[in-house]
C-alpha cells in the first residue's frame, strides 16, 4: 500500500513538473524570445542611429570645409578686383594728369 501511495505522488509530482515544463515552453519561451528581439531591434536602432550622426558630422564638416574655401576664393576674387580698380583708377588719373598738364599751359589768359 505504502509503495502505491508513493507511486501515485511520484506520478502526480512527475505531471506538475511535465505541465509546469510544457507551460513554459509554450508561454514563456515565445515571451523571453519576444523580449529577445526587441532588445535586439532597440540595440540595432541605436547602432544605426549614431551610424546616421557620424555621417551627418562628417558630411556637415565637408560642407563647412567647402564654405570656408569657397568663401576664401570669393574674397580673394573681390581682393583682385579691389586691386585692379585701384590700378585702373591710378592709371587713369596719371592720363588725366598728363592730358590736362598740357591743356593748362596753353590754354589762353
């Protein structure tokens, strides 16, 4: 009698632990492999993101580097020109200069 008490705990122990295993492999086991991709989907998202911001800074530092030589080669374009008006206008009033020298000479009293 004693033997078939313990048979019918053993079984009965044996079944918990059986519903208790295919419980877990049946809830449990597709929660924890949800809980899984989603981690994995937030990592991955992180990862793109500072991917994203790293080529935005390089790109925006590109394009700094772009507007400061374009500014520079505008500056020194406006300096040229500055420089060639001054030319020309020393020229032009060395000739002045000379075309008028002579024009007050002989000019009447």
């Amino acid at each position: 009698m004693h033997v078939a008490i313990a048979l019918v705990l053993g079984v009965l122990l044996f079944a918990a632990f059986m519903v208790g295993l295919f419980w877990a492999l049946v809830v449990m086991v597709p929660f924890y492999a949800c809980v899984g991709l989603a981690i994995y989907f937030v990592w991955k998202s992180a990862r793109t993101q500072a991917n994203v911001t790293a080529t935005l800074q390089r790109e925006a530092e590109r394009q700094r580097s772009f507007n400061e030589q374009e500014m520079r080669a505008w500056n020194a374009s406006i300096e040229k020109n500055r420089r060639n008006a001054t030319k020309r206008e020393r020229a032009l009033r060395r000739f002045d200069q000379t075309r008028d020298a002579p024009q007050n000479a002989t000019s009447p009293p």
